[in-house]
C-alpha cells in the first residue's frame, strides 16, 4: 500500500515576524490625515440621495420584519392555544 509523502512538511506554519518598533502617536495622526486626504468624498446632493435611500430601506426593511413577525405569531399563537368549547 502506498504512503502519501508530505512534500514540504513545514508549509504550513506561520512564519513570525519581527515587531515594527512602537512610533509616536503624532507620526501616527499624521498617517491618519495623510489617508483621509486620498478618499474621494461624496458631494452634497450625493450625499443626501444615499441618506435618503438608506433611510427608505430601513424602513421598507423594518415594515416588513414586523409584518412576517405579526403573521407568525398569529398563527403560532392559534396553534399552541386553540379556543376550546
């Protein structure tokens, strides 16, 4: 019978790296600044349209939890305690 024979018996350990020495908390902020400078941020109008539409899904999504959770109750409920007599 045939033996399967690893390859590379170590491929799969995580090499470790050395740790990045600490560097100060201005450097830090201004990396920060440095990343908020490069994104591309939405105009006003933009910025309303995607407020409003997300407003508007909320909703929508909300109306219909609360629909699906009232149906199953409902039902649920004339199920578990069905009117006798």
């Amino acid at each position: 019978m045939a033996r399967a024979v690893p390859t590379e018996p170590r491929a799969n350990r995580v090499q470790r790296t050395t740790p990045t020495p600490r560097r100060g908390l201005i450097r830090n902020f201004e990396d920060i600044l440095g990343e908020l400078r490069k994104v591309i941020w939405p105009s006003w109008g933009e910025l309303r349209t995607m407020t409003f539409v997300v407003i508007v899904t909320v909703v929508v999504v909300s109306l219909m939890l609360g629909l699906i959770d009232y149906v199953l109750t409902q039902t649920l409920v004339k199920l578990e305690f069905p009117k006798v007599g």
